[in-house]
C-alpha cells in the first residue's frame, strides 16, 4: 500500500540524515517507528486523539458556515448600506479609511445590489442546510445569571416578613 506522508520541516532532514548514516531504507525506519508507536500507544488514547480532531474540524466548518451565514445574511444590510452611501447620511465623523466608496457608476451598483441579493439567498439556503443537519442539537440559551451581585441585589427587593406586594402589613 502507498501513502504519502508529510514530514514535520525539522523532522524530514533529521530523518534522511539518519537514514544515510546508518545506511537503513527510509521505509524501514517509518514503519519501524510507526510499529513502535502503535505498541506503545493507549488505544483509548488514540480513540480520544481522533475524536478530538473530528470535533475541531467539525467546530471548525460549523464556524465557517456560520461566519459566511452571517456576513451574507445578517449582517449585509448594514454593508450594502455603507458602501452605497445613503443619501442624507452625514459621513463628515469617519476617518477616511472608513468612508464607504465616494461614487459608484450606475452599471457598478446594479452589479453590486445583485451580488448582495444573491449572498442573501446563499446565506438563507446555508441556514436550511445547517437547520437539516443540526435537526438533533438543541438550540444555544444563555444561562441565568447567578453572580454574587445578583443574589444581593434579589435579596434587597425580597419582600419582609408580614408584607404583602402592595407593600401592606397583613
């Protein structure tokens, strides 16, 4: 079977090095070593290692998705607005560098509203597809919170002994 292996840019000359000393195939000391790793290896170890890689690759992509989703989605109104500079916006408080683009030809912001329109649609068909894909994950909430201040500050508004919430004695 033949893989081909990428070599840490440290590691590969060391290797070749070794390998030219000592007169051994460059195949025999791979697999020799990969053979030693593999006995000495915890398999549930190596279990862990891999899943751990599936999930930041998976967090990865979701992030990636998520990010595109946004940037198309939520976020490029406000963009488009910018760059088109509404009329009636005052723009006299931004540095330079962030002035959205002085002028934009008739045929250029025909162009540009089009590609908005169309990463909009991109980022409602990406929302569909991750909906579909993520149909067993429960939605993200917020926990409550419940910091030290919090307490204080719900233990003053408690009510005393005896009062009703009209603020009475009963």
């Amino acid at each position: 079977m033949l893989r081909n292996v990428w070599f840490w840019r440290g590691l590969y000359p060391l290797l070749t090095r070794f390998c030219t000393e000592y007169k051994v195939p460059f195949n025999q000391v791979v697999n020799l070593a990969v053979e030693s790793f593999l006995g000495m290896a915890d398999a549930s170890e190596l279990q862990l290692l891999a899943k751990r890689e599936a999930l930041l690759r998976e967090e990865s992509d979701l992030r990636r998705v998520c990010t595109a989703m946004l940037r198309s989605g939520s976020y490029l109104p406000s963009y488009v607005a910018k760059v088109l500079k509404e009329p009636g916006r005052p723009l006299d408080h931004l540095m330079d560098s962030q002035r959205p683009l002085k002028a934009l030809s008739p045929r250029e912001e025909k162009v540009f509203r089009r590609i908005a329109t169309r990463r909009e649609e991109i980022a409602g068909e990406l929302a569909g597809i991750q909906e579909q894909l993520l149909k067993d994950v429960r939605p993200f909430r917020l926990k409550p919170d419940r910091s030290w201040s919090h307490r204080r500050r719900s233990d003053r508004q408690k009510l005393k002994g005896g009062e009703s919430s009209n603020g009475k004695v009963a």
